[in-house]
C-alpha cells in the first residue's frame, strides 16, 4: 500500500496546491499498479468509480483545467487531440467559432507547444478528403468589418446550390471551400440568406450528406444551435464517452462567449431549461461546477 506521507504529497499536487516535482515523479515513478490502484480509491475527489466499477478521472477536473488554461493554449492542445482523435468536429468547432486574433493566437500557441504548426501537423496526419478543408479553416483569418457585398454573396450561394444540385463529393468542391474558408461571417450569413430566397431551403440542412460541411457552416452561421446540439448529444443517457467528453469541452470554452444564446436555443431546441437537464443528468461537483459556469452572463 502507498505510504500515507506519499499519498498526501500526491493529493496536494492534484489539488493544485503545490507540491516538490522532483518528489511526486519519484513517488510515481516506483508505484506498482496495485499502489496506484489505492490511490484511485483513497482519492474519491480526483478519481470516481462508475457502473462497471472502473475508477476514472473525475470529470469536474478536466472543466475546470479547461476553464482556467489560457484560451490559446486550450485551443491549441484541443486542436492536437482533434485529430489525433480523430474528432475532426471539434477542430472546425475551434477554428470556425473564434475570432480571427484568437484563432491566430491558437496556432501561435500551437507552435510553442508542438514545435509544427497545426497546419502542417494536420495536412500529414489526416488522410481522408476533409483535409483540404481543414487547413483551408485553420489557415483563415477572416474580415471582421462591417461590409457585405450583397451582389458577390448571392452569386456565391447560386454557387453552392449548383453544385449540390450537381452532386459529386461536396467535401471537394473548392469553390463551396474557398467560401466557407476565406468570407466574412456576416458576408457567410448574406450567402445563408440568399441560398434560402434561392432554393427555399436553409443550406446546412441541404449539406446533411457532407457532415465537416454542415458542421461548419453551422459554426459559422448559428454557432448557438450547433452548440445546443453538441450539448444536448453529450446529456443523453446512452451518450457514449466521446459525447459525454463534449460537455466538459463546451461548456468551460462557451461560459463568458455566448452561454446565453446557447441557453435560449437549447430550450426552444429541447422544451428544457439547460441547468434543468444538467442537475438532472450530472453529479456531484462536476454538476456543480458546470452549473455555475452556465450562469455567467445571466
């Protein structure tokens, strides 16, 4: 069994409350699993034991890093797990819904963290025919102005819809690619508009046949119902681990965005308030925690 002064370092490290680096990779370093395996058990704060009596980190701790790490580096290590994943969702979340100085800031992180850039990284490691969105997204850094040029915005949503009513593999038509990676989000809302009064159907549901697609138009357009979905997805009672995951990666990078409007679409979306569902479904601190982060800005 681990020596009760071992195991005191230890939870003061997982505490956040300091501890001797040097020692606690001694102490880790020489546990056998059945030593580790105690502290999983002794330490109910950091590792809880679910229905198949696994004991797992306790889910509360991953939202709370996540919400106290600075947002480039968060993003950062985000877009690194995204695709080794692979979660190429969270990858267009990230690179579609922040700012263009942020996005910026994420890949500047990126570089300081991995020594590549996230660009590189992702061109060689993903090998289906998303990548050339992909790195056409993270490579972005769009117009943040006023201006739309209304003309250009419904030739361009005449493109699209030509090309969907044409078929073929939509994730590799540059034109729609060169769209969604390069305009305006106010200028990819006039093409949203226009592909509407164009087809009498909105342009995320006409792309329900190429996902990335969807996903990021979505992003960019109405990030607050994409958002309720994702959340929504992860609250079910069959979500698997990578759904459930959603919530503690949403929730801590949306609190101080846009919580608001995510919490007004998710009730007209689901016919519940989201701290409802969440007190429903949650437990214990992680419950707790994610509650008080969904009521900032109320």
């Amino acid at each position: 069994m681990a020596a009760a002064d071992e195991l005191g370092s230890l939870t003061k490290a997982f505490s956040g409350l300091g501890v001797d680096e040097k020692a606690l990779i001694s102490i880790l370093g020489k546990w056998h699993p059945e030593q580790r395996q105690s502290f999983r058990k002794g330490t109910r704060d950091f590792f809880i034991q679910d229905e198949r009596q696994f004991e797992r980190w306790n889910n509360a701790h991953e939202a709370t890093v996540l919400w106290t790490m600075h947002p480039w580096e968060r993003d950062a290590r985000l877009l690194k797990e995204s695709y080794k994943g692979p979660q190429y969702n969270v990858l267009i979340e990230v690179a579609t819904t922040r700012s263009s100085e942020e996005l910026l800031g994420a890949r500047r992180a990126y570089h300081s963290l991995f020594d590549h850039s996230v660009e590189e990284d992702v061109a060689f490691h993903v090998h289906t025919p998303d990548k050339k969105l992909l790195v056409a997204l993270l490579s972005s850094y769009r117009y943040e102005g006023p201006k739309v040029n209304e003309e250009i915005a419904k030739l361009e949503a005449k493109t699209i819809s030509n090309a969907i009513v044409k078929g073929g593999a939509l994730i590799e038509n540059e034109e729609i690619v060169r769209i969604l990676s390069t305009r305006s989000k106010l200028h990819l809302k006039a093409v949203y508009k226009h592909y509407k009064e164009i087809t009498g159907n909105y342009l995320d549901e006409d792309l329900d046949r190429a996902p990335p697609l969807q996903e990021t138009v979505q992003c960019l357009i109405t990030p607050q119902t994409y958002f309720s979905k994702v959340i929504d997805a992860s609250l079910r009672l069959n979500a698997d681990e990578r759904s459930k995951d959603a919530l503690t990666r949403v929730i801590p990078t949306r609190a101080d965005v846009d919580m608001k409007l995510i919490k007004v679409e998710y009730h007209k979306k689901y016919g519940v308030e989201l701290p409802k569902k969440i007190q429903d479904v949650a437990n214990g601190n992680y419950r707790d925690f994610l509650l008080t982060l969904i009521a900032i800005g109320d």
